[in-house]
C-alpha cells in the first residue's frame, strides 16, 4: 500500500517538508493557531450534528432547541460543546492575535498572514452574531434587534444592510433562515476557505519563531513532525477536557420564546460584543454614528493594516515602547469596557421600542418620546426608536404566533 501511494505521490517530499526544524526558540503560544483550527473543525461537527434537529423558523426553532437539550441523547453535551466551544474559539483567535503581535510575527514578509487573519477573525465574529439569533428565545430576538439597528446607522448603505440582514422589514421567519444560511453555509466555506489560504501562507513563510532568533537559529529547532503536532495534540486534548466539563456541568440557558412585544426585555449581546454594546452608552444624538459606526470601523481597518502602518524594523517587544502601549491600551480598554457592559444596567432600547400589546400604537410611539423617557442619572441612552411600521410589523409577527 505505501508503495503504492509511494508511487503515485509525493510523500517523501512531503513527509521531509513536514519534518523540517522550525525556528529554535517556540513555545507553547506557537500552539494557539492550531487550537484555533481544532476548535473550528469541532464547531463543524457538533453543529452538524446540532443541524439534524434543528428547524429555522420562529414556529419551530425554540421547541427544536428545548427538545436537543432535554430529549435527544447526548443533545445538551453537543449543544453544551458548541456554545462553550464558540466562546473558547474567541479567546483563543484573540490570543492568537496578541502572541502575534507581541512577537513581532506580523510584519513583512508576513502581511498577507496577517490579513486573511484578520478576516478569520470577523468571520469568527460573523458565526457569533448569527448564531445568537437560532435558538429564537428572548435573548436571541432582542440582542439581533440591537444588532441590526446599529447596522443601520452606517452612513450610505445603512438602511440597505439593515433590510438586507432582517430580509424585509421586521425580524421574522426570513431573518431567521437568512441568519442559519449564513452560520451553516457561508460562513464555513468562507472560513475553511480562508484558513487554507492562511495556513499556506504560514506554510510558505515558515514560522517566524520568537523575536530573539539569530538567523542559524531559525533552522536548528524541533522537527513540525512529530514533536510541534504531538504539542498541539496535547493542547487540543486539554482544551476538549475543558471544554466537556463546561459541557457537563455549565448548561447552556435558553430563555422564553422571543416576544417582540416585550418592552421590558434587557437585551445584551454575547459576552465578546459587550464592548461594543457598552461604547454605544457614550454617543447619543449626532454623536451616536460614533459609537455605532466610526469607531469599530476605523479600529478594524487600523488593525487590518497593522503591518503597513508599523514598519519598523524592531521586533523585540521591549524595544517596541509605542506598539506594547498601544496593544495594552487597547486590551485593558477592551476589557474594561466588557466588564461594565455585563455589569452596567440595562441599555434602554426596548422601553422606546415596543410596549404592552395591548397598547395602541400611539401610546407605543408615544413611550418613545423624548418627553416620557426615564432616564436614570448617570447612565446614557442610546436611542433606537422602532418606526410606527416596525411596531405594527413586530405587533402582527406576534399575533401570528399565538
Ligand atoms: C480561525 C482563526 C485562525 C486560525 C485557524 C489560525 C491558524 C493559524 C495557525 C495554525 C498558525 C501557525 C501556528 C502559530 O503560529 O500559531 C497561524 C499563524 C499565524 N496567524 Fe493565524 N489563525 C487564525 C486567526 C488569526 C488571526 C485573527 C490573526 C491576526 C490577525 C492571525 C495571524 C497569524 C500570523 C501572522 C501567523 C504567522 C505567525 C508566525 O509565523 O509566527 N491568525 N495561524
């Protein structure tokens, strides 16, 4: 049989390529990219198999999701897997990042890793955003509405993205199937497809090693093959443990079906969008599009072109004072902000938007005036206001339930 392959493939050639020494000085943050692709291949299998009961629409989608934690065999260890496994593959790609840029791996000739990393990274994102919205339960609906209201105050093409994204007017069945198309078929083929072309490229450059390298030290380190990929099994190993323990022990909360009529709802976005949920508090009126838009977009492209914008040739941290200050801001900013964005009170979104059911609409509307507002000291509004025909839509949508 290996004769057989031998002959009609190059392995040997592979097999040497795979045991080339990498650089001398690696260590255990070498192994955070392959925990990434470890944790990415585990979301695709538990959310197949998630996929085999789960039914996209605002009928069926709670009642699937309570029957996958409660009846279906093994169903709340898969659930458990892939909701505890998205949070781990945040950390870990934000880890990823930081160990990159603190060792210096992101500049030349290493900037187009660097770039499809960045969109991994949106795209890791992309699956949270959109997953959130499936199990279809309080959290799910209001979180989206927040979601896609901020979409919409991109300057332009806002309102289009925004009507893109509902598929219409309200959040209802369409929403819904457009958001389970994207989490289970765009973005995983945009994801493995980027992964591949990033992992060539790491392939191709060879890793960067740590800063402290000469340059015969970069070719007189352990072989990939077998003793970098028997670490990274070890990692992946521990993380899996980790992992089914929270599985085990930590279920995951599904809350009431979502109600769009309910005004008193606290919405709030997964942990790793508190940040932005929290910087929302401190931009109203003109200054709203700040918050919604300016800021995380111009973050994003800065870090996108990280390495275009930082040339120097210096990639020992401790001779880089301005990228370790910038890179702790940033993290000690961002984790601030998720702090008081868990732990702040509630973002009065929905008290402007839709009241009892019972009310007539003007009384809805008139919830939404500025005149009747509560506004507790100290703690900013960021207002999205429902229009009459988002009322009536979420009004209707509700009544159809029943
Ligand atoms: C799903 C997400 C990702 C996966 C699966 C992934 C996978 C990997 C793997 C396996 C490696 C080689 C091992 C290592 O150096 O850790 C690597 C290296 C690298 N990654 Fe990622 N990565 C992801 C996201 C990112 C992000 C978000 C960035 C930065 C914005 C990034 C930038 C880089 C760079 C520059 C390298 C080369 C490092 C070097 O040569 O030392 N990656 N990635």
């Amino acid at each position: 049989m290996r004769q057989f392959l031998n002959e009609r493939l190059p392995l040997t050639e592979f097999s040497a390529h795979l045991r080339k020494p990498l650089p001398k000085h690696i260590n255990l943050l070498f192994s955070l990219g392959s925990l990434a692709m470890f944790l990415l291949i585990l979301q695709a299998v538990t959310g197949a198999f998630l996929a085999f009961y789960y039914s996209p629409s605002p009928e069926h989608a709670h009642n699937a999701v309570t029957y996958i934690s409660t009846e279906v065999p093994f169903g709340a260890f898969v659930r458990g897997l892939h909701h505890w496994g998205a949070s781990a593959m945040v950390i870990i790609v934000v880890l990823h990042l930081l160990r990159v840029v603190l060792y210096s791996s992101y500049k030349a000739p290493r900037e187009l890793t660097w770039i499809f990393g960045v969109l991994l990274l949106l795209v890791v994102l992309g699956f949270g955003f959109t997953g959130y919205l499936l199990p279809w339960d309080e959290k799910a609906y209001w979180a989206t509405v927040v979601g896609v209201e901020i979409a919409s105050t991109a300057p332009g093409l806002g309102d289009f993205v925004a009507k893109v994204m509902r598929g219409g007017t309200e959040i209802g069945a369409v929403t819904l199937s457009r958001f389970y198309a994207l989490h289970t078929i765009w973005l995983p083929w945009l994801a493995f497809g980027l992964v591949g072309v990033h992992l060539f490229f790491v392939r191709y450059y060879g890793s960067s090693g740590k800063p402290e390298n000469t340059p015969e030290e970069m070719k007189t380190g352990k072989p990939f093959y077998p003793d970098q990929v028997f670490e990274d099994v070890v990692g992946m190993l521990i993380l899996f443990v980790a992992l089914a323990a929270g599985a085990l022990f930590m279920p995951v909360p599904l809350e009431d079906v979502a109600d769009p009529t309910n005004a008193d709802y606290d919405p709030r976005p997964e942990w790793y969008f508190l940040f932005l949920f929290q910087l929302l508090k401190y931009f109203q009126g003109p200054f709203e599009i700040l918050g919604t838009f300016v800021i995380p977009t111009v973050g994003m492209l800065l870090l996108l072109f990280l390495p275009f914008l930082d040339r120097s040739e210096r990639t020992v941290l401790w001779k880089r004072p301005i990228a370790l200050t910038v890179t702790s801001l940033c993290v000690v900013g961002i984790v601030a902000l998720t702090i008081l964005g868990g732990t702040s009170k509630k973002l009065e979104t929905t008290d402007v938007a839709v009241q009892e059911t019972t009310q007539p609409t003007e009384q809805i509307q008139g919830a939404a005036t500025p005149e009747t507002e509560q506004v507790d000291e100290g703690e900013a509004v960021f207002d999205f206001q429902l229009t009459e025909e988002e009322i009536e839509n979420a009004v209707e949508v509700e009544e159809e339930q029943q």
